[in-house]
C-alpha cells in the first residue's frame, strides 16, 4: 500500500511514500515532475489533480491511502464515509481477498493449523481458557510450546529435565538470537504447562530468569508533542494521539474505547479490560472533552470510539502505528519509538509537574509501583539543574 499526504516543507508537492519496491520506483517513474527526495526518503510529486489520478491508475486506487487533507483538498463534498475509505482502506483490497463478498471481521478465527491438535497443545489450550487468560498470552504460550515440541522431536516434552530445558535456553539464545523478553515469555509457558497441566512441583521447573537491559522510555518534549499533532492532518487519528497524550492509555485500550466509556458529565473516562484484565479510571479534562466533541460531531461514529465505518470493528492496531510512524517523520523528529511514547511523555510530563507517583501509578493501570518509578530516571527538571564538576574548572 502507497501512502499520499501533502508535503509539509512545500505545499506545491505531495510526497508518496511505500515500502522498497523495485514495481512501485518503475510505477512512480511515470509520474510527470516526480522526484525522490533523500530528506524525505520519499517520492515527491507536484500537487495537482492530474497528479493524484495519474498515481490511482498506475497504483490502483485500491491500493492508495490518501490523506485526509488530500480527500478535502480534491473532493471537498466527500462523506465522512468515502473519507473514511480514502484514508483507512480495506486490507488486503478486495480483489486480493478469498471471497470478495466482504471483508473478513475484524476477530476473524483463522482454520486449525497442524499443531492445533497436538495433545500438548490442546492441553495448553484448555488450561488457558479455565484461566481465562488474554488472546494475547494464548498465542504466545502456544507458540513457545510449539517451538519446543520443534526442538525435542519425537520426544514427549514431559520427559525434558531441567538441565535440558536449559540446554534449550541456550539454543533459543544463540541459535534463534531472541531478546531476554520473548525468551521469558518461553520460560512463562513452560512453567505454566508444568504447574497447571502436569501438576508438578515449582521445583522441579524453576529456572533463572535472564537478565533484562534497564532501558529508559522514549520521551518527548511538549514541542515535540505538539509538532506530532500538527503534523497528523487526519482529525480521526489526530484526535486518537491526543486521546492517548491526554490520558496515558496503551494502543489496544484507546483502540477498543467504547462511547459508553465516556462519562462527560463526570469526566470521566472508563478502561475496561486493560491490560491484565483490569479496569481502571482516568481523567476527561475540559480540553479534551472539547477535542472529542468536534471528533464525534463530524464522524459520529456508533460502537467504538475509534471505529471503521464499513464494518463498525475498531480501527486495527497496525494502521495506527502506520499512521503514528508518518506522523512523526513529518514531524522531523528522529527520537526512536512507537505510539508507546506517548504514554511515557504523559506519565514524565505529569510527574515532572508535580503529581504524586501513586495517582500516576493509579492512572497507568501499573500494577508494580516500580514500574511507575522507571520515570523518575528520565525527568528533566531537576536534572537540568544539577551542578557538573566541570562547572568548578
């Protein structure tokens, strides 16, 4: 998919950007006036109307995401609906699909794979919904399992001691190269397939937890927040960033924010099911009880917050990163880090204005209050103050 947005340097230009694609640099090619820019690391081409119909028969306009200032600037009549399809098309286009008939829901249930009926793995699976654990832990104890079961071969996974286990530590570490966090998450299923499933003694398959890097959260300055947001011209997404900015939320609870959520009598904004399964409240301040009501005045949407309007399914998580990684390129910052980023700068921002760890623990859903305390570690205002020795030369 090819996106086109206004340029923000020069708004005689439209910059198109793609992944690197040998077909898309012969397609664009074709486009009178176009250049590649190596600030941009995208294709820049004049902002015209022959311009952005050239591009929809060379690409296919089913394979075209436009702006939403595009969509105003050439078809300034468009429904919220047909803007809604110009900037958050269908995925993959309908041409693409196994049925054309519709789009496939947005919960759609893939067919059983081979290892689905795996004795280990429906074992697993049972053990997890009696638990009524999360889609998100499911899947990856099942794929951790599944990556053993690779490993040991013919071999019953409920014969592997704990000097083999760790043997195929070491294999995940040097061979699969996996980061200290998926490996746990391999350490997790196992232990839970032991002590749930087999019954066994923690003993028997306790195992050292490896040591995690102590990174700092991204986080961004209030400039640099603002300049995010001027540079998102989607008011659906714009409002969205500020959503998350204003209340600290993570992508998959202001994905599935629901408009019974919002209490604007109370302000108040309900979080139901987070991460962990856990309901927690925060704030609906004044200016943002304004930013949502021109958002829901304008699309109106029914169920959720953020929604798709063909199907009524939240907006899926993959367009907003897509969406949020434009965003801050526009933005020229150069700072590394997702949509997360913004929930690190709301909890720096907020203890930074003097707001006691606790209500921002309260508030982050943290479960740990050494979670929360990361931030103190990245807060500027006192550590610009501090006195270097240098200072005494």
């Amino acid at each position: 998919m090819i996106t086109i947005h206004l340029d923000e340097r020069d708004p005689a230009l439209l910059t198109v950007s793609f992944p690197a694609d040998p077909i898309g640099n012969d397609l664009i090619r074709q486009v009178p006036g176009r250049r590649w820019s190596y600030s941009r690391k995208a294709w820049v081409v004049p902002n015209s109307r022959e311009t952005v119909v050239k591009i929809g028969q060379l690409f296919g306009k089913e394979y075209c995401r436009f702006d939403e200032a595009v969509v105003r600037l050439y078809k300034p009549t468009a429904t919220v609906a047909e803007i809604e399809r110009a900037t958050n098309p269908a995925w993959p286009p309908p041409s693409k699909r196994t049925t054309d008939s519709h789009r496939l829901p947005f919960r759609y249930m893939p067919p059983r794979r081979e290892y689905d009926r795996h004795p280990v793995i429906m074992a697993l699976s049972e053990a997890l919904k009696v638990g009524n654990y999360s889609f998100k832990t499911f899947k990856n104890y099942k794929q951790a399992l599944i990556t053993l079961i690779r490993y040991v071969g013919n071999k019953p996974i409920e014969q592997v001691t704990k000097t083999q286990y760790q043997k195929y530590l070491l294999f995940l570490i040097e061979k699969k190269q996996l980061s200290s966090g998926t490996l746990n998450v391999h350490i997790n299923a196992w232990k839970f397939y032991c002590e749930k499933v087999l019954q066994r003694e923690k003993e028997f398959y306790d195992v050292p937890y490896p040591r995690q890097p102590q990174k700092l959260p991204t986080v961004y300055s209030v400039d640099e927040v603002k300049a995010i947001f001027k540079a998102t011209t989607s008011l659906k997404y714009r409002t969205l960033f500020q959503v998350v900015y204003g209340t600290g939320l993570r992508l998959s609870e202001v994905a599935h924010l629901r408009l019974t959520d919002l209490d604007r009598n109370r302000h108040l904004i309900t979080v139901c099911s987070g991460k962990g399964r856990k309901d927690r409240v925060v704030m609906l301040t004044n200016k943002l009880d304004i930013i949502l009501a021109e958002y829901l005045t304008r699309y109106k949407p029914k169920r959720f917050l953020f929604e798709e309007v063909q199907t009524g399914e939240p907006i899926a998580n993959r367009a907003i990163q897509q969406v949020y990684s434009d965003a801050v390129r526009f933005a020229g910052i150069t700072k590394k880090g997702g949509i997360h980023s913004l929930r690190h700068s709301f909890a720096t921002h907020l203890l930074e204005s003097g707001m006691d760890i606790r209500n921002i623990q309260a508030l982050l859903g943290h479960e740990n209050i050494l979670t929360t305390m990361r931030y103190t570690h990245v807060t500027t205002d006192r550590i610009s103050t501090f006195k270097s020795p240098l200072d005494d030369l």
